[in-house]
C-alpha cells in the first residue's frame, strides 16, 4: 500500500509539473497573440482565484479567509506576484527552456537564503551544490555572450522571487493550503486589476478567449495536486520530479514555437540540475540520520525501563 501511494504521489506530481510547463507554455503564446504580459498575469489569478473559492467556500466558509500571519502572507503572496509577472515578461522575449531552465536555481538559492533567514546550517555537500547551481546559471545566461538579452535578467528577479516565497511558505508552515492559495490568487488579482485593465487588448478570437480560460485552471489544477502529491509521498521522493518540466518544457518549445533548446540552456540545466540532486542527496542524509538518532533514543529509554 505504501508502495501504490508513493507512486501515486510521484505521478500526481509529474502531472503538476506538466501542468506548470503547460502554464507557462499558454501565457507565451497569449502573449505571443497580442495580449499584454500583465493583463495574462491577472487572467491567471482571476482564473485560479475563482476556482480555489469555488472548491473551498462551500466547504469551509469564510473561516478560510483567516490567516495566521497577515503579514507574512501579504509578502509571501507579493513574492509570488512578482514571480508570474516577471516570468511572463520574460517568456515574452526568450525560449521556454531558458526560462525553465534558470527557474530550476531556486533549490539552491533558497538553500543559501535559508542560513540567515531561517538560521539553517549549509553542510560541505550543500555548499557544493550551491555552487554547482550558480555555475548552471552562469553557462545559462551567458554574461560574456555579446547577444545576452536583457530579458534574462526578469528571469533571474523572477527566480529570487520564488525562493523568497518558498522561503516565507515555510515560515507559514502551520497555515492551511486552500488559505494560502486564496490569499496569493487573491492579493495578485488584485494588484494586478487596476494594471490589467490600462494595457487590456481585446482578444483576437475564441481561441484566445479559450486559452485564458486554461490558464487559470492550470494555476489551480497544478497547485492542488502538488498538495495531494505531498499527502501520499515524501517530499525528498518528489523533489527529483520537478526537473522533469525540462522535458516537457522543451517538448511544448518545439512543438508550439518550433524553439529548439541550445547547447549552453542543455549543458547548464544539467548542472543545475546535478547541484539540486546533491541537495536532495544530502537532505536524505540528513533524515535517515535523524531517524536513526530517534530510533537508538526510543531504544535506549525502553532499555532503562525493562
């Protein structure tokens, strides 16, 4: 049973990973038909927003509204504002799996940012993989390429932005999901209104209409299973998962774009993707370590009982 569970947790996860890929691949293309990088952003949150209040109202009420922290979620959710806005203004100029790629860092750096935020201690194969991560990024931007495109730098804010707010989601560790949901769908929507509705451009037909739909079930449908994922599997079994949004990054690149990933995206996902390996290697260390010290405690006061 155990079994059947962590596999189920693996394939929703896969599934949510497909669906960010899918998110990401539909906000370029609406902006690619017209629309404005700011006024998808909205429509993504409208559409999520709608949605979670739709699954979670009739359930729990208004109660859900009620956070443990205002303050922490007002800045977790205006990190993850600043995450989707700067991350489609980005797709708007370079490939998916560039973007992709550089969003795959923020293990790292939420490792580096974990020392003096959280207090947390970085062990020699944290620091490896640390800078492991960081050369990744360097062979994906490319600084000394005379082409660097200044979008990449968005992409960069884009990926600081979510470290900081998977840093803040563990500060609200205690909060429930459907509330944070709500608050960061909720806070986004409405920030993002007033700027929306200046740079509105009417779709141009219903495929458009269609697509901007989807985009805000993507957002909701991604982050629900991702919770399910974590109810029925370990997190260290579903962190190797995310990195294969690089394939289905590359796959829709090809397919919707026709964008073939170059030399420099491939060879510097891979190493961020071996400094994220390292990472998890040396948090599974660290558990089975912990478990272990548990277990010979337990066993050293069940000795001196008997």
């Amino acid at each position: 049973m155990n079994r059947n569970r962590t596999l189920m947790g693996m394939l929703m996860f896969a599934a949510a990973v497909a669906l960010f890929a899918s998110l990401d691949t539909t906000a370029k293309w609406l902006i690619g038909s017209g629309l404005a990088a700011l006024q998808v952003a909205f429509v993504r949150y409208a559409g999520h927003l709608l949605a979670t209040l739709a699954v979670t109202l009739p359930k729990k009420g208004l109660g859900v509204l009620r956070s443990v922290n205002p303050r922490l979620q007002l800045l977790r959710s205006l990190c993850l504002l600043g995450s989707t806005g700067l991350n489609f203004v980005a797709l708007g100029y370079l490939p998916l799996t560039t973007v992709t790629a550089i969003m795959f860092a923020s293990p790292v750096i939420v490792t580096l940012l974990a020392v003096p935020l959280l207090g947390e201690k970085v062990g020699p194969m944290q620091f490896i993989a640390i800078l492991l991560g960081f050369a990744g990024v360097l062979i994906v931007v490319s600084p000394w390429n005379a082409h660097l495109h200044w979008a990449i730098f968005l992409s960069l804010g884009s990926c600081m932005c979510t470290s900081l707010y998977f840093i803040l989601s563990r500060m609200l560790a205690t909060e429930s999901t459907a509330t944070q949901q709500i608050w960061a769908s909720g806070i986004a929507t409405l920030a993002l209104a007033p700027l929306a509705y200046l740079q509105w451009q009417q779709p141009a037909d219903g495929l458009v209409v269609l697509m901007m739909c989807l985009i805000g079930l993507f957002g909701a449908s991604s982050h629900s299973l991702v919770t399910l994922a974590h109810r029925m599997a370990d997190a260290s079994v579903l962190a190797p998962v995310v990195y294969v949004q690089l394939l289905f990054a590359s796959i829709a690149g090809y397919l919707v774009f026709h964008q073939v990933p170059g030399a420099s995206t491939l060879l510097g996902a891979l190493v961020i993707i071996a400094g994220g390996a390292l990472l998890w290697l040396s948090g599974r260390r660290k558990r089975i370590a912990a478990i272990r010290t548990s277990a010979i405690s337990i066993s050293s006061e069940q000795s001196e009982r008997n």
